[in-house]
C-alpha cells in the first residue's frame, strides 16, 4: 500500500470516527430531557433563592439523572399562584414548587398539611407531614395527575400589624390579610374581618390601608418589606405555610425505576435541608424585624415585639378541634367523600386529635 493510500484510509477512518462521535452527541443531547419548572414567587425570599433555585439550576447534578430544569418563578411566569394544579393538569409543565393553601380551593384536601392550630411548630408540622404523606399523594395522583414528592414549610406564620396590638383580641374591627379559608374563618372567630390577598400584592395592601395587619412567615415579611409598612409583629403561630414539590404523572411515568428512586432521593435532601434552614430563618428574621442581634440573614428594622400571651396561644390550640378541623372536614368531604375520616386516622392521630 503507498504512503498517498495509507494517508487516504487514515483521513476516512477518522471522518468515520468524527461522524460517530457525532451522531453519540446527538444521540445523548436527544435523549437528555429538559422539565419545565414553575417556581416559588421571588418575594417570598430565602428559601426560594439560596435553597429551590440552585436545586433546579443544578438539577442534573443534584438528581444524577440527564435531565434539566428550564427554571422559572411563578411571578416570572405570569401564572396566578391559585392556579397550580390546573395548569400542571392540563399537561403546561413537567414540576412545580406547590403552594398548598391557596391551591386549596381547588383540592381542599391539600389543606390537611397545614389546618390553623393543628401544627403551628416545626415539630408538630412534621408530624403532620409524615402521616399524612401518602393519602394527599393518592389523591393529587388521581385528581390532578400529579405526583407529589415532598413538602417542606416556610415557618409560623405570624401577625405583621400597622396598628398597636397586644393580643388577639385587638384584631376585632381590623381586616387581616389571608391566604386561605381555613385561616379566615379563624379571623372571624377572634372578631376580625379576613381579607384574601395575594403575597406579591400585600405590601401595597398594608401601605394603602387596604388591610390593618397581614399574616405571613417572619422571613418573607423581612425579604418583602412588611415591616417598613407595620409597626408590631406578634410571634403567634397559626399556621406553618406548607408548600410541596409536585410532578405531573407523565414525567414521572416515563422514568424508570432506578431514575424514579434517585429522583425521589434528590427531592428529599432537598426538603430536609429546607425544613432545617427554615427554623433558622425564622428566629433571625424575628430579630431582624425589630432591630435585634443576631441578625445574619436579612435587613433590620424597628418592629415592636409583642410579647406573645398564654390564652392566644390557647386559643389557637383549641381553635384546632373547634373551628379548623369542623370547617375545612364540610368543604373537604363534599369534593373528596371520606376526606376528614382519612386525615384523623393519619394526621389526627400523630396529634393526638380525634
């Protein structure tokens, strides 16, 4: 074979390997998936920044499955955040970050995780979670083709008020911003008037006089400014603002079994490691608000502290059996027959609540 031969084989072996190599390339870019994601509003701060929106960005990393993430918040989006679960039903995107209380309207069984006063702590809420786990992923699964795959909370949600309060008795004649019926109707029974209004617009609410106090995490109201539009914060817990991670049942149906388990175990960690830096923000966006140190994580400013008294805490305790519960058990069992029967054999039971 002459040389100008030999150099012409070797010339077509490597076009051969290069076509190859490209066609591997094309292969894998092929198979590789792209989700798309609806995120927690930006507004709500922390948890949405340091811990879900590098979850997502790295989300080939951290699952160790050749998927991405095409990431964006639900204000990004344009998508009300009461409307979840019917844009995730009707097939518009692959996950999303759950916002449980203002999607339950349209699955009242959602609200199971976070009834007003059943576990207004990290503990308590955990419990809830744990227990009750498997029956709102059923239901999600058959209602909504969706597949729910963890849920975490952004911490007590307390009161932010622009008028002096030294308990929840001075709530009476004030209208207090709300984020669902289960937490309105508890307003009504201490004597105020509940508002419904969406976080990204409370704000605005507080400084118009459009409501008298809002209730929401300490941490969000940090990271949204509550506090230059109020005066007093009251560290009442009523409700721990659970949220949950959601994928429709066509993604999750076309991994296989080995990917399914590493997606569940990504989605975990991620959970658990917001369940944990949650509390921590709590107590120092506490501090925050009213001027105090340590303050490590968000802005300072001169909240009044209301010392927190005995009988609210009581008061919200007992509102558990005797308005929560009553309340959302008439909502939730005529969509879901059998729904509150559930939620007392599973949540109930690790409160002690019958």
């Amino acid at each position: 074979m002459t040389h100008a031969r030999r150099f012409t084989r070797s010339l077509l072996s490597l076009a051969a390997a290069a076509m190859l190599t490209t066609a591997v390339g094309a292969q894998a870019a092929a198979d590789r998936l792209t989700y798309k994601v609806v995120g927690q509003p930006a507004a709500t701060g922390k948890i949405q920044l340091n811990k879900e929106k590098p979850f997502f960005d790295n989300f080939a990393e951290r699952t160790g499955l050749p998927i991405d993430a095409d990431y964006k918040t639900i204000d990004q989006l344009g998508i009300k955040d009461t409307e979840q679960l019917r844009v995730m039903k009707a097939g518009l995107f692959d996950l999303v970050s759950l916002r449980v209380s203002q999607n339950s309207r349209d699955e009242p069984t959602l609200l199971g995780l976070d009834l007003v006063g059943a576990a207004p702590d990290y503990v308590a809420a955990r419990k809830v979670y744990e227990a009750y786990f498997d029956t709102l992923d059923q239901r999600l699964q058959k209602q909504f083709r969706v597949k729910l795959l963890g849920a975490w909370p952004f911490g007590p949600q307390i009161l932010f008020c622009n008028k002096p309060i030294a308990k929840l008795g001075d709530l009476a004649g004030m209208k207090v911003r709300v984020y669902d019926q289960n937490l309105a109707k508890f307003v009504e029974s201490v004597g105020g008037t509940p508002v419904p209004v969406a976080f990204t617009e409370t704000h605005q609410s507080l400084s118009l006089g459009v409501v008298d106090c809002a209730i929401t995490g300490p941490s969000s109201a940090n990271s949204s400014n509550w506090p230059e539009v109020t005066t007093h914060q009251y560290a009442l817990g009523f409700q721990m603002a659970v949220n949950g991670y959601a994928m429709s049942l066509k993604a999750w149906n076309a991994l296989g079994a080995e990917q399914k388990e590493k997606l569940q175990a990504a989605f975990k960690t991620l959970t658990d490691d917001i369940w944990a830096y949650s509390e921590e923000l709590t107590q120092d966006a506490l501090n925050c608000n009213a001027g105090l140190d340590p303050c490590t994580t968000g802005k300072k400013f001169k909240l009044v502290n209301v010392p927190v008294q005995p009988e609210d805490v009581a008061t919200v305790r007992n509102a558990t059996a005797k308005i929560s519960v009553p309340t959302w058990a008439e909502i939730c069992d005529r969509s879901n027959p059998g729904c509150s029967e559930a939620w007392k054999k599973t949540a109930g039971k690790a409160l002690g609540i019958e």
